[in-house]
C-alpha cells in the first residue's frame, strides 16, 4: 500500500516488512498478505500545496467525494482535492468472500498487477466478480522494479484473458545503460515523462514534455509517440466524439489532441456497461513510481457515487427496482399498476386502494439507507459495524430499523476509519463509508434505514409499510467447502466457545458452523485450509477459546433419488409444544419429496402453474419448495365466500407472507439434515400443501409453523429414503494449475490418474479459451458490438517492448509494438503453461505440498468450486468407509 503514502501521514509503509497501515492483523504482519479487508479515508490530491502531485496546477479548495465538476474546464477533475475511501482487499482465493462484499459498495475499483506473474488465475475470478456488479475498473501493473517484469507481456495478457481491450495510458521507462532498470514513466495521456530519483521514495519528480524527452531519451519519446497513436486508434473505434474531434479539429494529428479530450473519452469508455475498454497504468509501489498519475486517474476516470447505476432493491411482495425509482414514487406506481383489480374482498380493496401520495410523504421522511456490509469484533472497541449510505444523511443518535431483522437499533456513535484507527464524526452521508460501533444485531448485508415521520421509527414495528421491508440488494455468501470439527477442551468451555464462533460467524458469514445432531460433534466450515488456519488462530488466539481443532472434512450433500408417495406421508402432520406455559399448535399437509429436475418441460411440470396460489421459493444448495395455497388469494384473503364461511380466513397477526416464510423456513430446516447420511439436502423439490382451516389453530403462531413445515419435510424424506436410497454428492472444484512446461506432464497425470480429474483445457497462459476466464462483456471485434463474450484479438494489442525476452508467459507471436517473446519456438524452461481441470474437492486436500514437490516448488494453483457432483456406487462407498474407520456395506 505505498500508494497511500503521498495522502496520508508521512511514515513509509512497507508490506515486506508487515508495516503496512491496512495490514494491521498479527496474521496479516505474520504472513505478508491481505486476509481482511480495510477501510480508509484520505484526500488526493492532499488538501495542502505539495510536490508529492504529479501534476502543476493550483490547489483549490477540498471537495466532498461525489461533486463532480472540475474547477476549470482547461483542467481536469484531479486539479481540485477529493475524498477518497479506498477498501483494501486480499487476492488470495481463499478469501473470495472479504472482495465479494467490498465490490457490492464500491464505485469503481483499481486492479493491481504483478508485472512478474501477470494475470493469475485469482484475478480473473476477482475480474469477473467485479464484472457481475458492474463496476468501472482501471488497471495498475505493479512491480515493474523486480527482475523478470514484463509490462508488455502482462498488457497483452490482460486482452487475452480479462476479454477487454488494454488501453495503454503509462509505459514504464527503463535506464538507457543496458541494465533495465526502472527509473521512471511515460504518461501517454498528458505526453510528459516522469523520473524519479533513485533510491527516493517517490516524492522527488522531474517532469518532461515530450520535446525535451527527445534529448533526455529519443527511444522512449518515440515510444511515446507510438503509445499515444495507439491509444487515439482504440479509442476511436470505440467513441464517436473522439472521432470528431480528430477529424474536425486536431487535423488528424494524434498528437494534437487536447489531454483533456482524451481523458474525457477514457471515462466515458471506463462508466460504459459492459466496460470494453480497460486503462492500463505502470509503476512501482514500493518506491512510488508512478503512484501519482494512478491516484489522478482514481479521480479523473472512476465514477463518483452520483454517477453509479441507481442501486438495486426489494420490497415486500417481491416488487424490485432501483432506491432512486423508489424514492421518486415511481417503484411505488408501478407495483400499484401491475397489481390485479381489487374483487369484493374488503381487505384486498384496502391493500390496492392505497394511492401515491402518502408514500410520497413517507419517502420523504426516509432520512438515510444504508447497507451493512462487514462485521469487525474490535478488541478495543467491540463490535464495528462498516456500512455504505446510499441515499440521505446518517446522523449520530439516529435510530436504525433494520429490515432483514426487523429490529431497532441505535446509532450512539459513528466514526471514520484509518485502517485500525477511528476519529469520531457527526454524520455520514451518501456516498461515503463509515462504522457504527456497538449494534448488537447489525450482520453483513443487512439493509438499515433511518425514518423521521410522523412517530419516527417504532421499536417494534419500524416504519410504515413498504419502508419497513425496503432491503437493498444483499452480498452473495459462496457456500463453504472445507469442514473442521471444533471440540472444547472441558464442559466448562462450551459456552465461550459457541460465543466465540457465534462472533466469528457475524463477522465472516463465509464461515458455517453446525453440529452433529448423532454425535454432538461442532463442525467449523470455510472456503479453504488457509480460510479455516485463520479462523482457528482468530479463535484460539485472539478470542481466547480453549479448545481442540479437528482435521480437515469435505462438506459433501445428499440427494433424494425417488418421490415420497405411499405409505406413511398420506396424511399431514400437527405440531403442539408447550413454551413458557403457552401453547403453541400448528398443522402441515403432506409434503411431496422429489429429486429437482428444473430443465425442460419436466423442470416446467415440477414447479407448477405460475398463479396467485403457487409461490415459489428457491433455496441454497439448489433446493425447491413450493408452497401450493388454493384456498388463498396471492394477497392472504380467502379464494371464495365457502372458503370465508369454513374460518379460512388468515388472523391479523398471521399474514400470508409470515405464513410463507415460516414454511420456507421449516423446510430449510428439514433439508438441514439428510434421511440417511446426516448431510445437507442437494437438489431436492418439496410440495408443501397449506389451508388456513386445516391448518392454523388459535394458538398458531409462525414458530409452530415454521416446526410443523420442518416434520412435514423431515417425514416425507424419510419416505423417499425408504423407497429409494439416497446418494452422496461431493463437491467438484474447477482447478487452475500454472507450471512450466517441464512439469506439465507429470501434473496432467497425477491429476487424471491419482486423483480422479478431467482435463477441461490445456495451453499457455495466454490461450484465450481457456474454460477458468469469465467473460465480463459481450462485444465482437474490436469495436464491441454482439455476442456473449468479448472477442480480443491479441495481435491487435499495443503493447511496449520489454527489456529483455522472456518474462512470466510467452506471447505466442502476438507482440503488437514489441519483441518477439519466444512463444513460435516451442517453448523453453521458462515458458509457463495453465492446466484447467474439474477434481474431487477430497482429492484437493493438501495438494499444494504435493504440487510443490512435482514442479520444484514453482507450480501453484487457485480452484473455485464449481458444482456438485453424485457419486458412483464404488467411490461412495470408499468415502463412507473411510470416514466411518471401516468397512461400509
């Protein structure tokens, strides 16, 4: 993170030396890498006249991030201070889910390169995922001071793997005197070289326009040149009002094109969606090189939050659409427009009779939304809640409704983050991220509102419908694959340690935690090794419980292979328990089981006819229930008059949607734990019969509910287990493996031979179809246009030569603009080869020891999970053997 260091204090920060200000675990010090990430604040450029910016222009006054306008319109938006809040996130594949919810509130993100290894397999996940959320993204090729950098190489690896069209904006600057070393850049945009003193620390620049780079260094001024032609010609195909520009009023001239223009023309390409054109900067953090122009770019290129996509949201009765439509009254039209035409039911005429205008008066009282999107246990502090306000101003002491939990919550404090220091402030307001210590329910994803009508919001309650069910669009939890059992080392210890996970589950909701209803046994479940090392260090270390962590487990599943028609489920099921000397009485029907077959006309038949008395409800783990209420309207009133006549008609405190997640909820319980093995349910549809006469007692209330759906589940599985056995499911990951080509052989055999895997592709590191890349875009050619994929012909790429040949992967004879790479002649030691394959997560288990051991410690390897997979009859019976420590009939 030396990039900060021009912004922030003037210490040096040093990730080779664990000082780094966002790296502030003992973990993350003790291993050099990013586990969690962090927050901070900081103005670029600094507020203050300084020499540290890379650019001669006056210093106005501070603006708020998300103000727009530059000072003037002959300079750019990096002429005046803006406020940036950068989040810090790890690489590692193990921590997927740390830049999963940091790319859900960020309004662009800068993705940084390793000059030496390229674009690895982990940064075309991050790529992809941060394609899903479409956020704008500029590219920073870092490192370019190490031996063996090849910024050139790793250009053309981004076209060719990333699907998006480089646009070279900085190339690095090499030492004339035979050795490359890096002493500088080139900015193609502003047609000015930037040298920095060596052995400094960044804040010594001389600059020099293009015609005195003639005298210091004619190689590179022409370099220039052809770097800035290049980046005219891309443009062009990409922006008309490049070409006009170009046509009318710069002659044709490249190189008479206004700076400005240009950097008007990359933002426009940078905010467009599907980005098809990416920035590409040079540099090296850890002496600053080139951290200046990357910082001005954030400001110049990124969006600010006004500028972002109007952020997705839900309300009550599935209505979905954008928090500016809804808070314009729009959303609120729409819903009212696309409901059915009220019939006799009073209770329906009520509910579709309600008009614009006072939700227009509810939306202005709507003071602030914000989204929760990570937990921190601070030992200091206590709980930190970091959120991202979308809309409003959130104020000290504002009372928060959170609509997932519905609950109230009380913002007593707020502060601004430093990486692990805070400084209290007043207000956040839109667009800006901040944390709110000490709320006692507040988890990741969670959506938390602050109204100020008329009673303000209610303890109980919250505010008035639909408010009270506004949530915006929640973060994606991957399911965890690798299991480790957690015993407490005495009785005495079992309440610290269920405290424990329960805290470490509130912060990483990545992490599982379940028991083993058989043998009592705690089960700990995460996204890796390194995933489960951490959190068992976070555990024993840091929270201080004593207890014994388990090997490693695969986190399999279990399927249903037949229906559960016949004997024993004819009939549905009552629940009555006695709770706290109240009795709580509930019923379900008979619950149909089946294996999902969700394609085709079968898939069609399976779910039913789409209408008012079919609501369907998609689980994890690809599960189905769909609940089937002929008696009931889709707004809960009854169907006909005889339904009304025979007490079908839904209590107040017993709406049809607490009704519908109340089964929803029992039935999760209920695939929880398979009939046979005790595993999770995989791909399993139930039918869940519900009739408020049959069904709802005085007593009803949606915990019984909730428990009769979960015995119906449970009785009906055990049917279907009865009559067809059930089968394991193991979780199949897609594995990325880069070796040289020396070890190649021997890794494609230990994978399809020991191991069990299939080969998906096969090539260099630079092979386009390579099965593991995702598509971000959707553009034929260079000029974009249809398809699902991006088509990026290499050798179209501009790229700068590097040094010397060699590098991280060769070029394959695709070096527009530079050396050939070595990659017509074979191959050599160093050329690098990807090995894509589908492989038994079992068979994954310490296999980097392994890998290491097959390629002289130069293979690695990152893997996603891609599916789950049955069994066959021989290999389930080899894991149930194994993990029961005998022979398995």
């Amino acid at each position: 993170m030396r990039r900060l260091n021009m912004a922030s204090p003037p210490k040096p920060y040093y990730v080779d030396e664990g000082s780094t200000v966002t790296d502030f675990l003992p973990a993350e010090r003790a291993r050099g890498i990013t586990i969690q990430s962090a927050a901070i604040t900081f103005s670029w450029p600094p507020a203050s006249p300084s020499t540290t910016t890379s650019q001669a222009h006056p210093q106005p006054p501070p603006q708020l991030a998300g103000s727009s306008p530059s000072p003037s319109p002959s300079l750019p938006r990096s002429a005046t201070p803006h406020t940036i809040n950068l989040i810090d996130t790890p690489g590692h594949a193990d921590f997927t889910f740390e830049v999963l919810r940091s790319l859900r509130v960020l309004d662009g993100a800068v993705c940084i390169l390793d000059a030496v290894a390229g674009v690895e397999a982990q940064t075309e996940k991050v790529w992809a995922q941060a394609a899903a959320y479409a956020t704008p993204r500029i590219i920073f090729v870092n490192k370019l001071d190490r031996d063996g950098a090849a910024f050139g190489q790793t250009v053309r690896e981004v076209g060719a793997k990333l699907r998006v069209w480089p646009a070279v904006c900085g190339i690095p600057w090499w030492s004339a005197d035979g050795e490359g070393r890096l002493i500088g850049v080139a900015d193609v945009v502003g047609l000015r070289a930037l040298r920095y003193a060596e052995g400094g620390d960044g804040k010594d620049v001389e600059v020099s326009d293009l015609q005195q780079l003639d005298l210091l260094d004619a190689k590179l001024a022409a370099e220039l040149r052809r770097a800035r032609i290049a980046l005219v010609e891309l443009l062009a195909e990409h922006d008309d009002e490049l070409v006009a520009l170009f046509l009318d009023e710069a002659g044709e001239d490249h190189l008479a094109i206004p700076s400005s223009a240009i950097t008007a023309s990359l933002r426009r390409r940078v905010l467009q969606h599907p980005q098809l054109v990416v920035p590409v900067f040079a540099g090296a953090s850890f002496r600053n090189v080139g951290v200046q122009p990357l910082l001005d770019a954030v400001v110049d290129l990124l969006p600010s939050p006004e500028e972002r996509s109007d952020p997705e949201i839900s309300l009550g009765g599935g209505i979905k659409g954008g928090l500016a439509e809804f808070l314009s009254g729009k959303l609120g039209a729409a819903a009212a427009a696309a409901s059915p035409p009220a019939d006799k039911s009073t209770s329906r005429s009520k509910a579709l009779g309600k008009d614009k205008a006072p939700l227009t008066l509810l939306v202005q009282n709507l003071e602030a939304c914000a989204l929760a999107f990570k937990v921190v246990a601070d030992p200091k502090r206590g709980v930190l809640v970091y959120i991202r306000v979308y809309s409003g101003t959130l104020h000290r002491n504002a009372a928060l409704w959170n609509t997932n939990l519905q609950t109230t919550e009380r913002a007593q404090r707020l502060l601004k983050m430093y990486a692990n220091d805070a400084v209290e402030i007043e207000s956040i307001p839109a667009g800006h991220i901040g944390v709110i210590p000490g709320l006692k329910s507040a988890r990741t994803g969670d959506t938390l509102v602050c109204y100020t009508g008329a009673g303000g919001t209610h303890p109980k309650n919250g505010p008035p419908a639909p408010l009270n069910t506004l949530q915006l669009r929640p973060i994606d939890v991957p399911p965890p694959v690798f299991v480790v059992s957690v015993e407490p080392d005495s009785l005495a210890e079992t309440k610290h340690i269920h405290d424990s996970l329960a805290l470490l589950l509130r912060e990483d909701p990545s992490l599982h935690v379940s028991v083993d209803e058989e043998t009592g046994q705690t089960h700990l479940a995460g996204m890796g090794e390194l995933h489960l090392e951490i959190a068992r260090d976070r555990l024993v270390g840091d929270l201080k419980a004593k207890a014994r962590i388990g090997g490693v487990e695969i986190g399999y599943r279990e399927a249903v292979t037949g229906g559960s028609g016949g004997a024993g489920v004819a009939d549905g099921v009552v629940f009555e328990r006695e709770v706290g000397g109240k009795g709580a009485k509930a019923g379900c029907g008979a619950v149909d089981v089946r294996p999902a077959v969700l394609e085709g006309a079968d898939g069609d038949a399976m779910l039913g006819r789409r209408d008012e008395h079919t609501h369907v409800f998609e689980l994890a783990d690809k599960n189905w229930v769909v609940v089937r209420t002929p008696t009931l309207h889709a707004d809960g009133s009854p169907a006909t008059d005889a339904a009304a006549d025979k007490a079908g008609s839904l209590p107040e405190h017993l709406p049809l949607p607490t009704i519908l997640q109340a089964l929803q909820n029992g039935a999760a319980a209920a695939f929880a734990r398979g009939p046979t093995h005790g595993y999770p349910l995989h791909s399993t549809h139930a039918t869940i019969p519900f009739d408020p006469a049959a069904h709802l007692y005085p007593t009803s209330t949606p915990a019984a509910i909730a428990s009769a759906a979960r015995v119906a589940v449970q009785k009906a599985l055990r049917a279907s287990a009865a009559a067809s056995a059930t089968v394991l499911m193991e979780p199949v990951m897609l594995v990325a493996i880069g070796v040289e080509a020396g070890s190649l052989g021997a890794v494609v055999h230990d994978l399809s031979s020991a191991r069990g895997g299939s080969v998906v592709s096969l090539g260099s590191d630079d092979d386009e179809d390579d099965g593991y890349a995702s598509a971000s875009s959707s553009s034929a050619g260079r000029g974009g246009g249809g398809g699902q994929r991006a088509v990026v012909d290499v050798g179209l790429i501009y790229a700068p030569p590097d040094p010397f040949a060699g590098g991280h992967a060769t070029a394959g004879g695709h070096a527009a603009g530079a050396a050939d790479m070595g990659g017509g002649n074979g191959g050599g030691p160093e050329t690098k080869k990807q090995i894509v394959a589908r492989v038994p997560l079992k068979e994954m288990v310490g296999y980097l020891k392994h890998l290491r051991s097959l390629t002289g410690g130069r293979g690695t390897f990152t893997m996603v999970v891609d599916r789950f997979e049955r069994m066959g009859a021989q290999r389930q019976k080899a894991v149930l053997s194994e993990m029961r420590g005998g022979d398995y009939a």
